[in-house]
C-alpha cells in the first residue's frame, strides 16, 4: 500500500512539473509597435477663421463667431 501511496505522488508530482513547464510568455511589445496608428511627426495648428480666438483671449460680449439665433442675439441696451 505504501508503494502505491508513493507511486501516485510520483506520478501528480511529475505531471505538475510537466505543466509547469509551458514556455515563458513573450516580451511586451514597445508602445511604437502597438500603437494602432503613428501620429510621430510635426503638428502644426491649422489657421481658420477662429485664429483671433486662440491667439488672444476675445473681450467680453464678443461672439462673432458663435453660432446664435436671432431669437438668442442680446440686444444692445
């Protein structure tokens, strides 16, 4: 009986060794290389008809460029 005892730890101890022993995972990709898209480069703003607005800061009550109903406009009083 001992023999037995012995002979299935034998056994679970081998199969566990064997499971253990898979393979190490690969190394992690760089972030360059999973990036899904390379936006590496030069940016530069694009000038529209907004420029005034990001160059300085518009005094106040100025919204040329905000879409406003007539309904909404204020009225200079």
């Amino acid at each position: 009986m001992r023999a037995l005892g012995l002979a299935v730890l034998t056994a679970v101890w081998l199969a566990q060794s064997v499971f253990a022993q898979r393979g190490a995972p690969p190394p992690a990709q760089t972030p360059r290389v999973s990036a899904p898209i390379d936006l590496t480069g030069y940016w530069v703003s694009v000038v529209t008809e907004d420029w005034r607005y990001r160059m300085v800061t518009p005094p106040k009550g100025d919204y040329a460029s905000v879409p406003v109903s007539p309904a909404n406009r204020p009225t200079d009083a």
